[in-house]
C-alpha cells in the first residue's frame, strides 16, 4: 500500500528539530578603577600624660604640712608641702655670724692697709729731700703696705666664701618648701604630717601630672609605618563617649619596631582643655593608611566568591568571560583586586555564577 504523498511529508516535518536562539542577558556593566587606597585601620592606643613625676624632697626633714591631696589641680611654683628642720635653721643662723665676721675682718684689713699706705706715701715724699729717710725705712714702710694689700685680699676671699657658704644654706632652708614644678593634677599622695622624709631614701612625696596636654601612644604595626608622618592629624574614640571623635597631631616617630611585638610605638600631642580625656584610657585610633602605588578597584558586587575560587565577569565580544582574582582591602563599596584586568574594563556590576561562561550579553 502505498502513502499518500502529503502524508509523508507532514510526517518527514515531524522529525525535523526545532532551535530557538538564546536571548541575550541584559547586565549592568561597571568600569574598571584605578586609584590608590586611603583608607583606615582601627588601632588600640594608651593615652598617658604630657609630664609625670615623682616629688621628692631635696633636704631631709619632717613633714609638717600637706597642702594638697590626690586631684588637687595645682599650678607651677605653687607650694605643695611644707618640711621643717630645726637644725638646718641653726646651720642658717652659723653661716651668717661667719659671714658677718668675715665682713668685719675685711673693714679691719682695709683700715690697716689703708694706714700703710699713707704711711709709705708720706715717707716717700720726704724720701726726695736727701737725708731726711733712710733707704731702709722706706723699704720696710713698702713692704708693709704690700703686706697689708695682701691681708685685704685673703680677707675679702675669706667672706665670699662665708657669702656663698650662706647662700647655699639658705638655698637648702628653702627646699623645705617643695613647690610644682609644672602645671597638673596630683594623682598620688604618699605622706602625711609628722612623717621623716630621709633625703637619701629617695621616698616621694606626691605624684604630679599633666592632664591638660596628653601622649597618645600608638603601636603602629609594621605594615603600616610607611605612611606615618609629623604633623598629619589622626581621628580617635574613647569607651565612655563612643559618639564624640576627639583628634591628635603625629609629633614624635621613635623610627624603631620593637623587637617583641614588631609594631613602632608613635606618639601623638592631644590638648585635654575640655578635662573629657584621662591618662591609662585605652582609646581606638583611625589610623589612615594608604597604599604606595595604585590598585585596580570594582565594586565589591562584582566579585563572585565560591569554595573554589574569586572571579570577575567581563564581556568579550558580547559574551560573558570568567576572569580570576585575588581580592585585596576595600573602600568604601569598592574592593581592589588583582588578576588579568586593566584599568578602564568593562565587569558585571552584579555579578553571580549563573551567568556562566560564554553566555550572551548585552
């Protein structure tokens, strides 16, 4: 039986595939950057004073008054203890009858050199009339005002030394009264009246320190130290004000890593006028960094992370292409990366491992 000739052709029809072309994928496209990175790292720091001593006594003594207490804010010169040392008094009173003795023998010795010499000039003036004075005598009366001018000037030694001696004693009496030696607040106490302050002993009294301008000491890790510089102003926070930002200035770069924790221990000035900021506050610092040469940045949607690798997707010829890549720090909504890009490329701007290799784009 034969077919029928439509019959084998609606049936020869039937087989015969059919292909539908895949519709491009519409993507949004982002260019590729190049720029170096200003960014910052979070870094803990110690706030500590500006200045910090121990007062001690220079003379031994007893403590006879305290005039302030711990959080006393004094000013410099401002007299902070006062010591007694009835002794040291009578070693005053000594050295001043000395001196004053001393001062009485030189007006002694200037009377009698005084009288030599009017003597030795009056015998020189009738020495001229021939005969009237020996040579002899006019011999002796020289040597004897020259004795006398000698007297005076051991005499006058004598009390300068007698002055300084005074003076030094009544330099030591002075030291009874221990004074600030810079602006700040006492932040320890260690004495009490009627205790004996051994010179010797080297026991402090107080401890002063300055508030009003503080150290912010920053361990700055080796992979940073290369853009520290004088001057450049850095941004910090404290625990108690997370909201307030308060700023240092770089001024001291100790240009050494310590060898334990390889990190360069910066020192930043801070003025504490508002008294918010405190010694032994452990603040974190924005520490700015920034990268030696330029970096090539997309944004960070445009890398795809899976378990095996990081990519990029770029458009080549209309079609999509995996490109690998390292990721590096981030700005912002930027990463910089590294792989086989340049600068200026187009890459998917939300990129995701559906769109696979070679799919169409547009």
């Amino acid at each position: 039986m034969r077919t029928p000739k439509f019959l084998a052709v609606f049936i020869s029809l039937s087989f015969v595939p059919i292909v539908f072309a895949q519709a491009p994928l519409h993507v949004e496209m982002a260019k590729v950057e190049s720029r170096s990175l200003s960014r910052t790292v979070p870094l803990t720091a110690e706030l500590t004073p500006y200045l910090q001593t121990d007062i001690e006594a220079r003379v031994p003594g007893y403590v006879e008054r305290v005039l302030v207490d711990r959080g006393s804010m004094v000013r410099r010169g401002q007299l902070l203890v006062q010591l007694s040392a009835p002794e040291m008094g009578s070693q005053t009173s000594a050295s001043e009858a000395v001196f004053h003795q001393a001062e009485a023998e030189v007006s002694q010795a200037e009377a009698q050199a005084a009288a030599a010499g009017s003597t030795y000039e009056r015998m020189a003036e009738a020495a001229k009339t021939p005969g009237a004075i020996a040579g002899n005598e006019l011999l002796q009366a020289q040597k004897q005002k020259e004795a006398t001018d000698a007297l005076v000037q051991s005499r006058k030694a004598a009390a300068k030394t007698a002055s300084d001696r005074l003076k030094a004693t009544e330099s030591l009496q002075g030291y009874l009264g221990v004074k600030a030696p810079f602006d700040g607040v006492v932040t320890e106490r260690f004495v009490h009246p009627g205790t004996m302050v051994e010179q010797t002993g080297r026991q402090p009294l107080l401890r002063l320190e300055q508030v009003s301008h503080l150290r912010l000491v920053v361990p700055v890790p080796e992979t940073y130290v290369a853009s520290i510089s004088l001057g450049k102003a850095v941004v910090f926070r404290i625990p108690a004000q997370p909201s307030k930002s308060f700023t240092g200035t770089v001024a001291r770069i100790p240009r050494s890593l310590d060898p334990q924790s390889r990190t360069m221990m910066v020192e930043l000035d801070v003025s504490n006028k508002g008294g918010l900021l405190a010694p032994g506050m452990y603040p974190t610092v924005d520490w700015p960094v920034s990268s030696s040469g330029s970096l090539l940045f997309v944004p960070i949607t445009s890398v795809v992370t899976t378990t095996q690798r990081a990519f990029v997707i770029t458009n080549v010829n209309g079609h999509a292409h995996w490109v690998d890549v390292q990721k590096g720090p981030a700005s912002g909504e930027y990463v910089s990366v590294r792989g086989a890009l340049s600068s200026g490329q187009q890459v998917v701007k939300r990129a995701t491992d559906e769109i696979r290799e070679g799919t169409a784009l547009r």
